[in-house]
C-alpha cells in the first residue's frame, strides 16, 4: 500500500517498481507489466472507515509485493495530529486538493469518471522508452484493459462480501501471475469480459426477473476500455516533488 500525493510520483515509483520485477523474475522490459490499483478511498466517507482504513496495515503486509495499490490523495503528515491512519512504519494524513487532483488527471487521461464513492481502478503498468531522453524507460499505463469497480456498490450488491475478501483475491491472483498481463487475466475470473458489449448489457434487461441479480453482479467487476486520447504517463525522467498543506 502506498500514498498517492500526487500523479507524477505515483507514475515513477510504479517504474522503479516494474525495473525491479523485470531483474528479480528475468524479464523483457518491452514485455513486462505489474497489476496495480489506484483507490480512491476518503477518509470522510463511512465506508472506508469501516472496511479500508482500519486494515490498511494488513494489506500491506498481506500484499508482500505481488501487487502495489496506490490511495488517491494520502500523503505523509507534517505533524502527528495530521495522521490519520499508520501503515508499516510511516503515519498517513490526506488532501482533498492532492485526492482531487489525481480524479482530475484520471479523468483527463481516460473515460473513467470519479462516482465520488469508493472507487478502484486496476491496470497493467509497462516500461516503454521515452521519445526523448536517451536510455530511459519511463512508466505507462495501461487502461485499455482495466478493471473499475465502485466498492460499497459491489457490497450492497452482494458482488463482494467485503473489502478484504476482494483484496484478498486480488493478491492471491497477482502471486499466480508470470507478469506478462495479470489484468486480463484477472478480469477472466470474474467473468468481466463477457459484458464488455453495451448489446451484451441490453441481453442483461431482457433476463427473467430471478436472475437478473446474479448475472448482473458481474458488471461490477467487467474489464473496460477506459483509454482516452491520450496515455497516462510521466513525461520526465525526473517528477517534481510537490507538497500539499
């Protein structure tokens, strides 16, 4: 689990993060790619703090470097009266500026929308060169095959009995992967593909009655196209350091 103050960062710990999997496991760097979520979790918001926040300690640790999900908008507190939550060894605090700057520039990249819930994108990261640094492989991401899903939904729903058995599966899946492209493979599982077709999405409607809850319990978690006109990138080998009050 990582805090997320700001886009830029986030983009360049996932490529030091791919750089390390492709020397631990012998990968192609033009091959490779890691599973990662991006939550947006408030802390305002009652959910998150029943089923997020008092368990992020153990996700971490549960997660054992398989997966990294990165939390919209957490940062490291200036002061103790700041934190809110305690991950490993580092307090968390959040910022409602920082938090709304990376919807923005998720909503900027691609066609995702923040449902201002609990919200949870997973996508495949991958190095690709840079067009004009010589000898650097920056970070892209991939959302033409993620997953996004609304949490409380899917528990309201009974897509998910909670939070934690969702993560779970996810971190079981991630350590399974040969890292060549676990969100696909992810969203097989949960039979997400099959709705990918709005005509597929009309089929649903046309259901009898008694099984339409079943069926329909696995859009929460179909694999979207959610790319935009352009790619979710950092463009520099080298992030500005940003700090929010």
């Amino acid at each position: 689990m990582r805090m997320a103050r700001d886009w830029q960062l986030m983009n360049d710990q996932l490529r030091i993060d791919l750089l390390k999997q492709v020397d631990s496991l012998g990968l192609d760097q033009q091959t490779a790619v890691r599973l990662f979520g991006l939550v947006f979790a408030r802390p305002q918001v009652k959910f998150v703090q029943e089923e997020i926040l008092p368990q992020l300690d153990y996700f971490n640790d549960r997660a054992e470097g398989t997966t990294t999900f990165y939390f919209a908008g957490y940062h490291e507190p200036e002061s103790e009266h700041e934190a809110i939550t305690r991950v490993g060894d580092q307090n968390w605090a959040f910022s409602c500026s920082a938090f709304n700057e990376i919807v923005g520039m998720m909503e900027g990249f691609s066609k995702w929308q923040y449902s201002g819930g609990t919200d949870l994108i997973l996508a495949n990261a991958r190095l690709v060169p840079h067009e004009s640094v010589h000898d650097f492989l920056r970070c892209e991401i991939d959302l033409s095959s993620a997953v996004s899903v609304e949490l409380s939904a899917m528990k309201a729903a009974g897509a998910i009995k909670d939070v934690a058995s969702y993560f779970e599966e996810i971190f079981r899946y991630a350590k399974t992967q040969d890292g060549t492209d676990p969100c696909w493979g992810f969203s097989d599982r949960r039979g997400g593909r099959a709705l990918l077709s709005a005509l597929k999405a009309l089929a649903i409607s046309l259901l009898p009655k008694a099984l339409r809850p079943e069926v329909e319990k696995a859009i929460f978690s179909a694999v979207r196209d959610l790319s935009g006109e352009r790619t979710p990138h950092w463009s520099g080998p080298y992030p500005p350091k940003t700090k929010y009050a």
